[in-house]
C-alpha cells in the first residue's frame, strides 16, 4: 500500500448478479475509474453474464423480492409485474439523471477502454458461446487468467 | 491560490483549476495542457472551445453528452487526453471540473 502512497492504478471489478441496481454498481464504478484515468476491467460470472448477454442485456430488472431499501413488502413484491413495475419506474429517474440503459451504457465503456471478461466455467455452466455475448467482451477467460490480468502495484478488486 | 503560467498570474482552487475564465487565454490553456504532457492539436482545440461553449450555456458536462456531442464520440475523446479525458479537457479549457459521476 505504500506504492505511489496508495493511488488505485487498476479497478478488476467482478459482477456476479445481473439485477439491475448491481449491474449499474459495476458499470458506474467502472467508468468512474476511467473518468479518473484509471484503468478498469470487468470480469462477468455467473448471473452477472446476463449484462453482457445480447438477448438478456436489455431486460435485466430490479429485485422486488428480499430488498429492504425497496420498501415494498415482500409479500407484494413477488406478485407478477411488480419487478416491470420497479424496473420502468427506476429507469424513469435514471433517465433524469443522465444514466445511460445498459446497451449504450456498455458502448460507453467499451469507446473508454474498459477491458470486459467472461468467465468461463459460468459460461460453460449456461451453455452460453461467445458469439452470444456483446461484442466488446473481449475474451472468455478461467479464473485463473483473471488473477493474471490483476497482477502489479495499486491494483484492486472488486466483487459485485 | 495565485499561479504563474504563460508569463501571467492566474487564480486557480486546490486543484488546479482557474476559478476566473476571464484570465484564461489561448497560451494559458497552451501551457496547462503542457503541464498534462498534452501538445494541443487542431482537434483539441475544436473540443477545448466546445467544452468552454457548453459551459457557457450552463451544461452539465458529462462523458455521456461528449459521446452525443457530434463532435467528437467518447473513443477519441480519450484518445486526445488519455489521462482522465474530462477532467483534464475542463482544466485546459479553464473552466470548473464537472461535478458529474458518469
């Protein structure tokens, strides 16, 4: 930590979860490094592959269900078309604040460099192929590859 | 804080930015952008005195407006000034950081 008195060079974000609040966490935080000029790579898992997704990148919802800060009771929040609900009213004040949908959101942060990584054993596990995913994913990589892109000084990593 | 740059003194806060547009001129912003190892082409400029335009008109500046801008699309946006594009462009052009998250 006392490289360069602890300045953040890189940002390895790991998105997991593909509800909507979480994948605009990730996306955020990852052009926000860059806007800082700092470098920033995603590393897409699990359910958090579904963001990259091309035929699921644009239906991603919020959870309704076991979300307290939603202040809707949970017994309502598993009725059918509550999630659309949340979902189109949230997206509604992120359009008043300037925040990008997800699709031109990824074009954002692929045009400023974000380097965008699948996993590969979730991709293996969803039966998912490359070809199904955005285009600015750059490469389907193990885990393993992932550590190896995160070596060197004032790197830090993230879990989503 | 006082600075001296391009042979005149300049009013800048913490960070480096002028808190004054009207002491900024061409060879102000010629040595701010040496200062962030960045020699200003014509293409710079073009984004230097469109920055200044918006500002003019009270917009909120951010990487998603550049990208709308039609001058310049967020790729070569960061190509012009790779190290934190708006932040530095907005220090050059002399005129406040943008306060915005994305």
């Amino acid at each position: 930590m006392n490289e360069n008195k602890g300045a953040i060079k890189k940002m390895m974000i790991i998105l997991s979860k593909a509800t909507l609040e979480n994948v605009y966490a990730a996306f955020v935080l990852a052009n926000g490094a860059r806007m800082e000029g700092i470098e920033a790579e995603m590393f897409f898992t699990f359910f958090g592959l579904e963001a990259v997704h091309k035929k699921k990148l644009e239906h991603l919802h919020v959870a309704t269900v076991g979300n307290p800060a939603m202040h809707i009771p949970t017994m309502l929040g598993g009725l059918p078309g509550m999630e659309a609900f949340a979902t189109s009213m949230m997206k509604k004040e992120m359009e008043k604040i300037d925040m990008p949908e997800v699709p031109e959101f990824l074009e954002i942060l692929s045009a400023s460099g974000v380097k965008m990584w699948a996993c590969r054993l979730a991709m293996d596990m969803f039966h998912y192929k490359k070809e199904d995913l955005y285009e600015g994913v750059d490469e389907v990589i193990t885990v393993g590859d992932f550590y190896k892109k995160s070596e060197g000084e004032g790197v830090h990593m993230l879990f989503i | 804080m006082e600075k001296t740059i391009a042979g005149k003194t300049i009013t800048v806060n913490e960070e480096g930015y002028l808190t004054d547009f009207n002491q900024w001129d061409e060879k102000i912003g010629e040595a701010l952008a040496t200062e962030a190892n960045i020699t200003l082409s014509p293409r710079h400029w073009e984004v230097v005195k469109y920055l200044q335009n918006e500002q003019k008109n009270q917009v909120a500046l951010s990487i998603r407006r550049i990208g709308k801008s039609g001058l310049v699309d967020i790729k070569e946006f960061y190509q012009l000034f790779p190290n934190a594009p708006l932040k530095t462009a907005t220090k050059i052009a002399g005129i406040p950081k943008p306060a915005s998250c994305i």
